[in-house]
C-alpha cells in the first residue's frame, strides 16, 4: 500500500511517527523518491516494525514514499500513525494553522532549512524585506534602539558620534553627542554655526567667561 507525501516550494519533506503497531514480520518502509513518482525502487530512508514510535524522517527532495506490505493474515494489528510538513526554506517557516511555509515578517530572519521559528534581527541591524535570511548590518558606529528593525532608518548613530549624510562622525570638540543626529555645546563651550557651503558643520568655541556658557542646543557664540 504505497502513499506519496509531497510538498510543494519546500526544502523536502518532515515524517514524523505519531503511532506505531505492527506485527513484526511486516514492515513500513519509507522512500525517497525526490519527485512526484510511485517509485518503488527509491532509495530506502528507514524501514519500521513493531510497537516502538520510529524517529522523524526528513526526504532530500520534495516527495517521498511511504509504502506498508501486508500478508492479510493472522491477527490484526493498530497499524501505524504519523503526520507530515514541508521542510520549510531559509527565510519560511511553517505555520501550522494553513499547513504551508510562511515568510519570515519584515525585521526578522532565519538563516537554515526547517527552522522553528524566525529569530527577530539583533540591535543593529534591520531586515526591510519579508523572508529574509539574514539582517543587514546598520552603518558603521550606528545601532538601533531594540532588536526587531525593519528600516534603514531604525539606525541612528551611537553616543559619542552625530549623523552627517548618512555617515556616523565622531563628535566635535567642545561638543556633546549623545546618539542621533544632535551635537549641542558642552557647558563652558559655545557653537559657530555652519555656512551655507556644502559640507559646512558646526563648530565650537572655549568661551572666554565659561561661567557665561552654560551649553546645550543653540548655544551659539555671541560678538564678543
């Protein structure tokens, strides 16, 4: 009595044993036949008798064959129970609830065949795409607030360092970064504003009464 088990857009085929009793001269076998064929000369992946549930069987190909031999003779038997799923790709996972693989949602992953779930991207990186296998990295002394991101624009630059086109640069002196793209004048500090050319940035300047500066954003350096 052969079964043909597929599964369509998947890595293979997952044969998970729920049940098992046979009598012990008459066997389950199970085939891996690749593609959709009754071939009953595929290699053999395992053969089973007996009473004791057999170990899940994963298929190399999109099918497999699962093929019981019965003499109808002598006393009758349980038989055997088992459930099937697809082997889901990288970047899928299966959902039980529509019985097919699902893609991993925008912000997470996951990397290998068959993985129980999709892992959330780490703090610093992001994924914009659903079914990702991998996170994409944020730019150089940039993170993001939590684990989980899906937008380039989650990444902000880290304490120490302000945004400039796109490229963390490290915080001018007289300055204080504390992540993002805000750089505000330390106390005791104040700010020269840039110009109007391109690339211009902010700079700052010791004052000559500090006790007249006490910093923070706007701070700019008067006349005098």
């Amino acid at each position: 009595h052969p079964h043909l088990v597929a599964a369509e857009a998947a890595d293979g085929v997952l044969l998970v044993g729920l049940g098992l009793a046979l009598r012990l001269h008459l066997p389950l076998a199970v085939l891996d036949v690749g593609l959709h064929a009754l071939d009953i000369s595929a290699p053999l992946l395992a053969t089973y008798t007996g009473t004791n549930i057999p170990p899940a069987v994963t298929s190399s190909g999109h099918s497999l064959l699962v093929r019981f031999t019965s003499d109808g003779a002598g006393e009758a038997a349980q038989g055997f129970e088992a459930a099937f799923q697809a082997v889901c790709e990288p970047g899928t996972t299966w959902d039980a609830v529509s019985a097919a693989c699902k893609p991993c949602p925008h912000g997470s992953f996951s990397s290998a065949p068959n993985a129980p779930a999709c892992t959330p991207c780490p703090a610093g990186q992001y994924a914009p795409n659903e079914g990702s296998t991998s996170c994409t990295a944020c730019p150089q002394f940039a993170t993001t607030p939590s684990q989980g991101s899906y937008l380039a624009e989650a990444c902000i630059c880290q304490p120490g360092y302000y945004a400039l086109d796109s490229v963390c640069e490290v915080c001018a002196e007289g300055a204080e970064c504390l992540g993002g793209n805000l750089m505000k004048a330390r106390a005791g500090w104040c700010e020269v504003p840039p110009t109007d050319e391109a690339g211009s940035v902010a700079s700052f300047l010791h004052c000559c009464r500090p006790e007249e500066c006490t910093g923070g954003v706007g701070a700019t350096c008067d006349a005098s």
